[in-house]
C-alpha cells in the first residue's frame, strides 16, 4: 500500500526516530529512497537520546518529488562496560 502520508512542501520535514533497547549516543542512518531520484543516507546528528529503555532523535530530510520510500537501521558494538 503506498502512500502512507502525502508531503506536499519542498522543505525539509522533521523526522523523530524512536528506539527501544538502543545505546544512547548511536547514530541511525536513514535511506530514503526516491521514485525519481538517486538514494539519500543522513544520519540523524546528534544520536539516539533519552533512556536505553526509550530513546529518539530528529532528522530535517527533504523527500524528493515523486513517491518515496524510507528506511532506519543502526548498529553498534556491545561493549564490556555497558550492561
């Protein structure tokens, strides 16, 4: 089913991203996919923030004209001292 939404601005639009069990300070990346345009990756600035319980961080993307499509990973490392 597409779309989700409807965007009708050629500015850029706040994205809040939210994570649940993800380290504080990891940084997702977005891939925006667009019907007539190249892939975009952005990278949320700053990093997830809150709680390792519920984080979130905001994204200003630019959707490109056309239906698109958007995408959120993020990795990391555990580490011996976060437990």
């Amino acid at each position: 089913m597409f779309p989700d939404i409807t965007i009708n601005t050629d500015r850029p639009v706040p994205v809040v991203i939210t994570g649940h069990q993800v380290p504080i300070g990891t940084v997702p990346t977005i891939n925006i996919l667009g019907e007539n345009s190249d892939q975009d990756n952005l990278q949320c600035p700053g990093g997830m923030q809150g709680t390792l319980a519920t984080s979130t961080c905001t994204v200003n993307i630019t959707f490109p004209f056309g239906g698109s499509r958007g995408l959120v990973w993020v990795t990391w490392q555990n580490s011996a001292s976060q437990k």
